[in-house]
C-alpha cells in the first residue's frame, strides 16, 4: 500500500520540477501572459503578463504519474479521462482568450454543453461498466449508505460541474486553487488508503503535483494555471468523490469552492436588483483584498479553513 500511496507523490512531485523550468520559458516565450482586470485589486496589476495555462505541467505529471499505475490499478483510468477532458475545454477557453486575444474565450454556452457532454459520458460509464451503482455515502451516519436511484443523474451533473466552476472561481490569487485543491486532494488519498481503495494512487498523483506546481505558482507567482488547470482540478476532485460514492462530502471539504460560488451568485443577484454592489468585488477573495487583507493572508485563511473542514470531513466519514 505504500508503494501507491508515496511513489505516486515523490514521482508527480518530481515531475513538476523538471515540467516547470522547461514550460514556463516556453509560455513566456509564447507571450502566453494573464489579462489583469482594471477594477481589481490594484496590487494584481504588477501580475499582468505572469505566464499562464501553467495547468498543463499539473496535467502532464499527474496523468503520466497516474498511467504507471494504470496496469495494476485500471479503476484509475475512467478519472485520468475526465481531469484530461475537462482540462482541454480549460485549454480551449484560454487558447482563445489569449492567443486569439479574444477576451471572452469560449462562450458560456460553449462551455456548458461540453462539461454536460463530459460529465454524462463519465456518468454513462459509473452506471454502465462499474459496480458503484447509485448509492452514496451519507456524512456523520458512521459510513450509512443511501440509494438515489433517479436522483443520482441530477447529484451527478449538479456535483461535477458546480465543483469545476468552483475551483475555477477559486482561481484568482497566488497559490489559492492549488493550495485549496491540495488539502483536499489529501483528504481523499487519505480516505483511500484507509479504505484501501484502489484509486489511491491517482489521488496521491495528485497531491505531489500540486505540491511541485505550488514551488511555481506560490506568491509571487511566476506561472499561473489558467482555465487549463483549473477545470481540470475540478474535475479531478469531483471525480474521485464519485467514484468513492463521496459526493455528500464535496460541499464540507470543498467549502472553499461553494463559497466562492456562492459569493458571485449574490454579487449578481444583487447587482441585477439593486445596481449595487454586495461585495466589493467578486468572488470573494477579492472582497477580502479590497477589504485591507495582504494577499497572501487570504490564501493563508482560505487553506486552514480546508484543512479544518477536512478534518471535520473525516469525523463526518
């Protein structure tokens, strides 16, 4: 068990430190540099030009972390797919906001229909070629299982595609999605190992990578992981929740993602009905930095908050 707890760590981990100096001086190269928002933090103007789609050094190493497992552990394979799906469609979106210099990227609907097309594909294959069926576990009822039956698709799409758009909203500061995504990562490899789940080494794949692309991405940033690692992290995590029958877990760990969520859907609302502003900017991080906080204090905040939900996450399991 060991073997596939820690190797996969020590490989991803490893991996990010040869992917990040050969990537970065190529997107720097490519003048594939972040767009700052005017009416931002003005502290976040320093950052205009900080390479981006950085996702695709997590992408790399942990997909090919996790194919050297696949052999021996194929449950793996089905979140490989997905995390590689949902990072192409991140992938496509800053391709076109920033080679193309268009500053929408892919249209709204765009990137619904293919994160429905992707979540129903995975779903299709949950039901059809496993035996995990449409039960799940219920939190703080010591491991006791409930039947969705029908439900299941409805949790299934809510689930998958409000976890990617929460970390992809969570994504606004130095080393926030990855810090966050980290901790929760490590909940589930800790999870699988004490289940000895076989989708314990793609779940620690996934914690040395962000571990590696933190060295890079940590206040001052010198990479940023764009919409490439951002709906691939969500994706990734929502993923291994389902496949454990965990989903009711992703909004107690995950508390971060909803927040945020939450917090531009009030901002909007809000806004629509009162031409005001809720917040002094959404999502929320922002909020805070307006509010006074130094950047990396909210980072520092949003993290102990996961890892005490986290912990909250395994007293509830």
């Amino acid at each position: 068990m060991s073997y596939t707890a820690i190797y996969p760590v020590l490989i991803a981990f490893l991996l990010n430190l040869i992917l990040g100096p050969l990537v970065i001086p190529c997107l720097s190269r490519l003048k594939l540099g972040q767009y700052v928002r005017d009416d931002g933090p003005k502290s976040h103007l320093q950052k205009a030009g900080t390479p981006t789609m950085g996702g695709v050094i997590i992408l790399l190493s942990l997909v090919l972390t996790s194919l050297l497992f696949v052999r021996s552990h194929p449950e793996i394979l089905p979140i490989i797919l997905l995390t590689v799906g949902f990072g192409i469609v991140g992938f496509l979106d800053d391709y076109i906001k920033i080679v193309k210099k268009q500053s929408l990227g892919l249209r709204a609907y765009q990137k619904m229909i293919a994160q429905i097309l992707i979540t129903g594909i995975f779903g299709y294959y949950l039901l059809q070629y496993t035996d995990i069926g449409t039960s799940v576990i219920l939190p703080f009822t010591k491991g006791k299982q409930i039947d969705l039956g029908i439900a299941f698709i409805p949790v299934l799409f809510f689930g998958m595609i409000g976890t990617v758009n929460g970390v992809n909203l969570t994504d606004g500061l130095d080393g926030l999605a990855a810090s966050v995504t980290v901790l929760v990562a490590t909940f589930f490899a800790v999870v699988s190992w004490g289940e000895g789940s076989s989708l314990l080494p793609v779940a620690t794949a996934g914690v040395g990578s962000l571990l590696g692309f933190l060295l890079f991405n940590a206040h001052p940033a010198r990479v940023f992981m764009g919409d490439t690692g951002s709906l691939a992290l969500g994706g990734f995590v929502a993923a291994i929740a389902f496949m454990l029958k965990m989903p009711l877990f992703l909004p107690i760990v995950g508390l971060i993602y909803v927040v945020e969520t939450v917090s531009v859907m009030i901002q909007v609302l809000y806004f629509k009905k009162t031409r005001k502003r809720f917040f002094k900017m959404a999502p929320i991080h922002h909020h805070f930095e307006l509010s006074g906080w130094v950047e990396t204090k909210v980072v520092a905040v949003f993290c102990i908050l996961t890892a005490i939900f986290c912990l909250i996450g395994l007293i509830a399991l």
